[in-house]
C-alpha cells in the first residue's frame, strides 16, 4: 500500500509539473485538463409541438453557469445527439439559441436531441472579464463540458454513445480545438466555413486589422501581444493555439462545407484545411457551393441533407 502511495504521489507530481510549465492559454493545456461538465438541467419549456420539445437549459462549465437550449423529439427515445455550436454573435444583441435556430429545428425533426449551448457571457450565462485574451479557449470549454454533462446527466432519451457536433465560423474553430485535445468526445464533426485552422489567420482578420471591427480593436490587439507577444516575436506561443498542429490526434471524420461567395470566411481556408487533414491521414471532405455566402441560402437544404447523411453514417443512425 506504502508503495502504492508514493507511486501514485510521484504520477500526480510529473503531471502537475508539465502543467505547471505549459501556459494554459494553448491547445497542449487544454488537452491535459480534466474536465467535469455537469448538472444538466431542463429549466423550461420554451416550445413545444408535435414534432419536438425546446427547452431552456443550464449546465456547469468549471465554476460558471452556462444557459442554452435543447430540442428532443417527440418520443421515447434514447436519441442520438448532435451540439450545434454558434458562430460570432455580438454578446450584447445575443439571445437564446441564436445562431443555427433553422439547423436545429431540421435536425430535431430527424430524431436528434440537439445541444446548443449559448457559451459564457451570453444570454444567461455567467460572466468571464477575461474571456477576450483567451482567443476562444473559454468558448471551447464551454462546449466541452456542456458534452460531459449529457454524459454525466439521467437523462434516458439520450444516446451516450452517438454524439456529433455542428459548428459555423467562430463554431467551427471550437470544434477544430476539440477535435484535436478530446479526440474521442464526439464521434464526428460538420464544420460550416469555419474559421481558419492556423490562429494567426483569425488574430489578422479580426482583431489585429479589423477588417470586421465587431469581432476586435486595436486595444485587444495590444493586450494580447503584450501577454503573449506577436506571432513574429513569439512563434511558440501561436503554434501552441493553432489546431492545425495537432491534427495527428484527431480521430473524428470531418464533413466541410463552404460557400464561393462567403466574405466573411475565405473559402480557401477550407480548402486548405481539409487538404491538411488528408495529408495526416484523416477522413475529411469538403462541399464548396458556388454563389453562396456565410450563411447558406438555396443551397442550404442541400447543405443540410448532406449533413444529416453524414451523421447517420458517422453514428450509425439507421432510417
């Protein structure tokens, strides 16, 4: 037993350790911390018909309060799950489940609870001053522990094992962040123009330039290279928060789609990101839709057909 002790006193002394030495704004942090996403719970009906039921949710992200909805259709169940996380909505005109409200009404349709958490210092979610200098790692564990908390929850009309995840732009850079620090959380991935893989893209897009002056300013430019310095002066720093560096431990398949006429997001990030993944060996396609822009217009039922054949496959829903 004395022996056993030491041992396992040595094991969580090396891990602390490492932590210890990995700056915990970096994907390498976030992959080896442990996360207890937790208390579930159905607050109210939001809508209800005779296809499905919204409710108002809240679950546990560390010590914040996080709010969102879920959709569960009419039934007995267990369903297969998909979270659909939003992209960039200004936190003061946000409300409730925005961002892929038409995506989540076709998916609960199709007999899948849908997630959809609102992240911290949306909605009702508690508050985080500092989320602006963590480049979206905030975010990223919002989503993650709002899946450890289906997973920790009662809940009998979910399926545990069937989880796939849906994420447009800002979405999409949180589901890149997870699918390479908890390679075996979900079980596939649909990325709608998501942000670019390397994080120096997004730093020069949208803070740095602001060239979209809702998403950044010039003083949390600074801030940022004065904590963490430039991706000039400190290259380390900014291969640490690129996912595209760690796409070795990815293990999900990829569906991506994109619109040529997208001015928000550059089609060529996609197109490069999923040629990055082929060249690690990944199972990832990309559909590019001519004349569409950020948010998919005639071509969105074809966008979402797409998307639902590819969970069916990935988690095994049969029709």
């Amino acid at each position: 037993m004395k022996k056993t002790a030491i041992i396992c006193s040595l094991v969580l002394f090396t891990v602390l350790s490492v932590l210890a030495e990995i700056n915990p704004v970096s994907l390498p942090f976030l992959e080896q911390k442990t996360f207890d996403g937790r208390e579930l719970k159905l607050v109210k009906i939001l809508e209800r018909n005779k296809a499905y039921t919204k409710y108002y949710i809240t679950y546990l992200s560390g010590q914040l309060k996080i709010s969102g909805i879920m959709d569960v259709p009419a039934g007995k169940g267990p369903f297969p799950v998909i979270i659909t996380c939003h992209g960039y909505i200004n936190p003061k005109v946000y409300t409730n489940g925005r961002g892929l409200k038409r995506e989540q009404d076709y998916l609960v349709r199709r007999g899948y609870v849908v997630l959809h958490p609102d992240y911290r210092n949306h909605n009702g979610s508690d508050k985080d001053t500092g989320d602006n200098l963590q480049l979206h790692l905030g975010y990223t564990e919002d989503v993650i522990n709002a899946v450890y908390a289906l997973k920790n929850s009662d809940y009998s009309f979910i399926d545990k094992g069937r989880i796939g995840l849906l994420g447009h732009s800002l979405g999409g850079l949180l589901a890149l962040n997870i699918m390479v620090t908890k390679p075996t959380l979900v079980k596939a991935y649909v990325l709608f123009a998501p942000m670019s893989s390397d994080y120096r893209d997004n730093f020069d897009r949208w803070i740095l330039h602001r060239r979209e002056p809702k998403y950044g300013s010039p003083e949390v430019a600074k801030q940022i290279i004065a904590l963490y310095g430039s991706p000039e002066s400190n290259p380390q720093f900014w291969d640490n928060i690129s996912a595209k560096n760690f796409f070795d431990n990815i293990q999900a398949p990829i569906e991506i789609h994109h619109g040529t006429a997208d001015k928000s997001v550059p089609l060529a990030w996609s197109e490069k990101l999923v040629t990055q993944l082929k060249a690690h060996n990944k199972t990832a396609s990309l559909y590019v839709y001519s004349g569409e822009k950020h948010e998919f217009i005639n071509a969105w039922p074809l966008v979402m057909q797409r998307t639902v054949r590819f969970f069916d496959r990935s988690l095994g829903v049969m029709r």
